[in-house]
C-alpha cells in the first residue's frame, strides 16, 4: 500500500492539472489578441498619438514582454493564431477538423496544411480525445457552466438532463463536411466551439466587439444548462466526432481495477460524458479528462496503456453486490458439503 500511495496522489491531482491547462490555453486566447495590438502600435511608432485607453494596452503590454524581447515587432510573432490553427514556436498546428474543412471546401489536398494537422491528429490516435479535455477553450466554459448548473440543483431549480443519440454528432460531421464542399466556405467552423470562442476574443479585444457567433456559443451554453448536461460536447460537436474517430483505437485509456473498487457510483456521476467508468463502460467517448479518477476515494482507476477497453469485470471487489455473491457460495458450498 506504501507504494501505491505516492501514485494515487499524482492521479488525484491530474484533474487539477488539466485546469491548469485549459486556464493557460483560454488566457493564452486573451492574451494573443492584446500582443497583436500592441506589435501594431510599436510598428507605427506613434505613441504620443495613442488614446488613453490605447496607451494603458502598450504600457502594459511592453511591461510584460519587456523582459523576453528587444524588437517585440519582430520577435513577438512567435505565437500567432488560435487553437484553430496558429504557429507555436514555428511549428505550424492545426485542429484536424480545420484541415478537414479546408480539403472539402477547396475540392483539393493542400498538403502543407494537412501537414500542419499531422501531430495533433498523432497524439488524438495515441491519447484519444484529449483536446476536448485539456486544451479546448470551450471545455474551460462549458465545465463552467456544469458546476453553476450543479449550484443551481443545490438551491432546488432543476437543470437539463435529457439523453440523445450520441451519433448525431457523427451526422453534424458528415454534414458541415459536405455543405462545405458544396458552398466552398469551411462552414463546419460555424458551428464548432473553440473555433468560435478563439474568432470571437478576438474580435472583441482587437476590434471593440463581438460577431455573430457568440450568440451561437451562448444557445450551447443554455442547451447544456437547460436541455443536456454537457450536451452539446456529447451530441452535436462535430470536433468532438472527428476526435473521437481518431482516438477509437488510443493506446492510453482508463481502466478500474475491480480488486480495490467499491462500486460507489461518484466516478460515474464526475463523468460529465455519461460514461460507466463503474462498469467499465468507456468507449471511443472518453476523453481521458480524469474526472472519475479524481472522484475515486479507492484508487481503483489508473491509466494503462492498451489499443481496446478490457471486457465488463462486474462488481467491485469490495462492494456490497460482491460480498453478497460471494457469502451466497459459500453458503450454497457449505450446503453442498454437509448434504454430501
């Protein structure tokens, strides 16, 4: 047990980390707006000509890069884009289902952008659907959103709950791939979430207001609070589809160990998928967030490394449904015994 005890507390804290992770990413969509801005106002050179509220962005600006950077009008442009697509560190990225709307849209293979969707596409195929729980923006919103709706069912005002077809989403896929081909304009982007949520901070730092498409990201806001828990991610996401797709056969999964599992239901409640991490219920949707393990109070769930979910394994070993079954035979063996 001393030796698991050091483990168990990384696992409990992964959950913690993977906060960390979408705060860093939805600051970092913050933040690229007011650099833009700022390498705009350097460039011209005309600071005595700023307003007020113009200088107060430089100010602070040229305070925060100050000591990474001589010539921020040059040097700043190593981070540019969104979660989108965008160049880190002069690697070129893109979110596979921008790579796939621009081929439908174009009616052709430009593989230079392809290229650009090979490593998350690589990392999908290995971690499974990681983007939506580490690093989408609209997950550090939409798991937001959860935790009011759970205050809300705490002070009696009841939320959605309703349950669909998790294959619509497959369906919006093949949908916004196709209406993109057709209309010649990646329409599948209207309707994706991080994609929305990165145009539209923009939008709303470096040009004063918001477009249209934050009406769009606040219906799926209701539709989650009212409509589905965590709807939209679970049943309309075309993103959300693709990666799971890709990640069907991931090397990395969760898997409980039946030895130390109580059957306590609380990863299942965590699961803002609808998973059965109590019953082994994974599947192709799991997108490795760690919510269930961090809900374990047994550390019966741990990552492992296998290309397919391992059969249902019944009930935990330490669980009441468990020990009744095993006290009924050794009952009906002590039975046997003495009729024999």
């Amino acid at each position: 047990m001393a030796d698991k005890r050091p483990a168990f507390l990384v696992r409990r804290h992964l959950n913690k980390l993977r906060w960390v992770s979408l705060t860093l990413v939805f600051a970092m969509l913050i933040l690229l707006p007011y650099l833009h801005i700022y390498q705009s106002f350097e460039a011209a050179h005309a600071y005595d000509l700023l307003a007020q509220s113009e200088k107060r962005i430089f100010d602070v600006m040229e305070t925060l890069t100050a000591p990474f950077t001589d010539d921020p009008e040059e040097d700043l442009d190593f981070i540019k884009g969104t979660t989108w697509s965008g160049t880190f560190w002069g690697f070129k990225l893109s979110d596979p289902l921008a790579a796939a709307g621009q081929a439908a849209a174009g009616l052709n293979l430009h593989w230079p952008f392809l290229i650009t969707a090979l490593i998350p596409v690589l990392l999908t195929a290995l971690l499974g659907r990681f983007y939506c729980g580490w690093i989408c923006p609209a997950t550090f919103i939409y798991e937001l959103n959860s935790n009011f709706a759970s205050w809300l069912r705490w002070a009696g005002i009841k939320t959605g709950n309703r349950q669909f077809d998790k294959r619509i989403k497959y369906a919006v896929l093949v949908m916004g791939i196709l209406l993109s081909g057709v209309t010649g304009s990646v329409l599948v982007a209207g309707v994706y979430p991080p994609a929305i949520l990165g145009r539209e901070l923009y939008y709303a730092i470096a040009l004063g207001g918001f477009g249209s498409g934050i009406i769009f990201f606040l219906a799926t806001l209701l539709f989650d609070l009212l409509v589905a828990r965590r709807g939209f991610c679970r049943y309309l996401c075309p993103g959300g589809a693709l990666y799971s797709l890709i990640g069907r056969y991931r090397l990395l999964r969760i898997r409980r160990d039946v030895k130390t599992c109580n059957d306590c239901a609380k990863c299942d409640v965590a699961c803002e998928f609808g998973l059965r991490p109590m019953s082994d219920g994974f599947g192709q949707e799991c997108n490795n967030c760690t919510a269930c393990i961090a809900a374990c109070p047994t550390d019966a769930l741990s990552f492992t490394l296998q290309p397919v979910d391992g059969p249902a394994q019944g009930p935990g070993h330490l669980g009441r449904h468990f020990r009744r079954a095993q006290t009924d035979a050794n009952a009906d063996t002590r039975t046997e015994v003495h009729g024999t």
